[in-house]
C-alpha cells in the first residue's frame, strides 16, 4: 500500500473520524461518555471498598459489624456516591483544563 491508502503507517488517521463524531482533544465531553466515565468509576470506588471490606475481615482484629449483606449494600452506596461525584466533579475539572 502506497501512503495515504489506510494502514496503520505515519500518515494513517484511522482514529480520528471524519464525520466529526469525536470531539477533538480539550472539548467537552459528551453526556453519554461522562455517564460512562461516572459509572465506571462508580465500579472501581464499589469494588475497592470491597477490597479493603475483605482485607479486614482477613487481617483485622476481629469482625465488621455487619455481615454479607451489609457489605453489599455499603458497596453498592460507596458506587452510586462515586458515580455521582465524578459526574458531577468531571465538568469543573475540565473547565479548569486539569485533566
């Protein structure tokens, strides 16, 4: 292939889209991609309380004062909590262009 005719090469531009659909680098992101953003933070925020539920649990001088269940419900609460500060914080941050 001739440069210019796809590829992978230097001069490809196989990431940017044509047709305008990705914003470029510095502009706002869309709704749809901060909700994304959000819930995958939200993920990790649940599954790292988790982590360190169970570390306790495993190297703590005792038990937590609640069971299974309990657990559960915090993690699913620590989520939808970092869920919605990074929905929230990602819009102030960018505008203060520190991302």
């Amino acid at each position: 292939m001739a440069d210019g005719e796809g590829g992978s090469g230097p001069g490809s531009q196989s990431d940017v889209a044509t047709d305008g659909s990705v914003p470029g680098p510095g502009a706002a992101a869309t709704p749809r991609a901060r909700a994304r953003s959000a819930a995958l933070w939200g993920i990790v925020g649940g599954f790292a309380f988790l982590v360190l539920a169970q570390g306790y649990r495993l190297l703590g001088p005792g038990s937590l004062p609640v069971g299974l269940g309990g657990l559960a419900l915090v993690a699913v609460a620590v989520a939808v909590a970092s869920a919605g500060i990074t929905y929230l914080a990602e819009a102030r941050v960018r505008a203060k262009r520190r991302t």
